[in-house]
C-alpha cells in the first residue's frame, strides 16, 4: 500500500512527522505509530498511519515490521485519543 501512495501522493519532509507511543488496543503491549502528512493538490488532508509493535525509536524503527495505511484527519485524531486513553 506504501508503493501505491508514494505513487499518487508525496510524502511531506520527515520534520513533519509525528510519532504516537501507546498499548496495543486488544492486546495491552506498547506500540509506535508514525504519522505523516501527505500532500495533496486541493484535497482533503490524508496522512500514511505506519503501525509497528513496541515503543521504538531511531534506528530500531527502521528495522521493525511495519503495517501502513491511509487516513483522514478524523481518523488520526481519534488514533491519537485512544492512544492517550489506552497510555493512562
């Protein structure tokens, strides 16, 4: 799916990201998601949601199985809710 956004859509600079530790909303382990703006031509405002387990940083994000998909911003703000909730 990666290929396929990268295809259509660029990403914006990796300043840009923002990066979200939280639990596994099932399971309870630590989890990191990358969030990264897309742009997009007088379009809405999507972002590439990457999806790893465990709360990883640097390089070890790099190295992780990761899972991607593409939300809107209603979909990144309840991400970002629920990942407070599941972090308290």
């Amino acid at each position: 799916m990666t290929a396929t956004i990268a295809a259509t859509r660029r990403p914006r600079s990796s300043a840009s990201t923002m990066v979200v530790h939280g639990r596994h909303p099932l399971r309870g382990y630590p989890v990191t998601w990358r969030i990264t703006p897309l742009t997009a031509p007088g379009g809405e405002a999507m972002f590439v949601v990457e999806r790893a387990d465990g709360h990883l940083a640097g390089e070890a994000w790099q190295m992780a199985e990761k899972q991607s998909s593409l939300m809107g911003v209603d979909g990144v703000r309840e991400l970002v809710r629920q990942a407070r909730e599941l972090g308290r």
